[in-house]
C-alpha cells in the first residue's frame, strides 16, 4: 500500500468548443480534488468559440490551472496525450470534461492507487442521455476489439482513468502515432483495477469529439 494522498495530482482534459460547461467542470474537479496538492492541465484543441479566452482567464484567477493551446483542432487522443506528456504530478487522472465522467470519483481511485493499483479505470453502470445506436455501436465496438486485439480492454471503459507516474512514463515512452489510450494503458501492463460509475448525461452543449 501507498501513502493515502499523493504529492501531487494532475488532472488532464482536453477541451473543443466547451465555453458553456469548461467552468463548472473546474469547479467541480477543483472541489473534488480538494484534500490533495492539485494540477489541474486543461487542453484547449484548437477551439473557435470563447473557450480559450474563458481558459485564459480561469487559469489567471486559479495557480492550479494549466492551460495548453494547441495551434489548431488536432483531435482527442492528440491533445489528451499533449496533456499527460506536461502533466507533473506523480499520480495523474485523465477525464473528458463534458461532465459525463463524474470528477467527484476520482477520490475513490485515488484511494484502489493507494492500495498498490498502478491504472486504475472507470467502469459504466449505466450510460445515461446515450441513443440506443450509440450504445448498440458501443457494445459491437467492445465485442470486436475484445476479438481482434492482444489487450484485455474491459467494456464500457473509457478514457477516464487514473495512473501511477510509473505507469504514465511507460505509456509516454510508446511511439504510436495513431493512438488509443484507452488500450494503451491496458497494454503497459502494472496492477490494475477498475471502479464502477453511473455515467451521467452531458452537462452542456453537444457533443464535440
């Protein structure tokens, strides 16, 4: 078992055209986060609306908050992995910030690392304000990868995931230009475990990625 608080904590997002939601996901990752030393590395991908301005400006009020502007849209995986590459802390969360993973969780991940879990994921329950193609397509893309790929990615698992810094630099050091975190950080290896989460619906806006 490790020390019940990390050092430090980073929390990585990207963001594309979210200027309606961007800061009630820092506030509430920001609370979430409140019993531990916190970076928090917000990407802003090439956005057109307000989002980088109101980044600008949280980051300005907030020392907790990082921002990365990248010179244009280069896509999801691109700007996550452009955060975790910046990211410092020696346990680092990264999480969409749509709001339809919960911030509020990642204590309780904290807590699986703190009892010696290197990657620690989140598992859906429920995937709530999803259409039934949506969550059709899903479970055949789970079924399919399951088939096809040498990695044990477990379904309704996503993105938002929590890594030891030793787990974070074995994944960084992985060349792949075409990339899929997700299985990725399945593929490195380590102690993993998973935490189930009722996924809620999008807090704002549509979905952009």
């Amino acid at each position: 078992a490790r020390d019940a608080c990390p050092t430090l904590l980073s929390v990585v997002a990207p963001v594309y055209d979210e200027q309606e939601l961007v800061e009630e996901f820092v506030a509430r990752t920001c609370a979430a986060a409140a019993d531990y030393e916190l970076e928090l590395v917000i990407v802003n991908d090439g956005s057109t609306d307000g989002t980088p301005e109101l980044l600008d400006r949280i980051a300005a009020a907030d020392e907790r908050v990082r921002v990365i502007h990248l010179s244009r849209n280069f896509g999801h995986q691109a700007a996550l992995t452009a955060g975790l590459e910046h990211a410092v802390g020696d346990v680092v969360a990264m999480i969409d910030a749509d709001l339809q993973d919960p911030p509020e969780l990642i204590p309780d991940m904290i807590a699986q690392w703190s009892q010696g879990a290197d990657v620690v994921y989140a598992v859906r329950k429920k995937r709530e304000g999803e259409t039934a193609f949506k969550l059709a397509t899903a479970s055949w893309f789970y079924k399919l990868f399951d088939k096809l790929a040498q990695v044990d990615l477990e379904p309704n698992s996503g993105d938002f995931r929590l890594l030891d810094r030793r787990a974070l630099d074995a994944l960084l050091a992985m060349t792949e230009r075409s990339r899929f975190l997700r299985g990725m950080t399945v593929w490195v290896g380590f102690n993993q475990t998973a935490v189930p989460y009722q996924r809620d619906a999008r807090h704002a806006g549509e979905t952009k990625y």
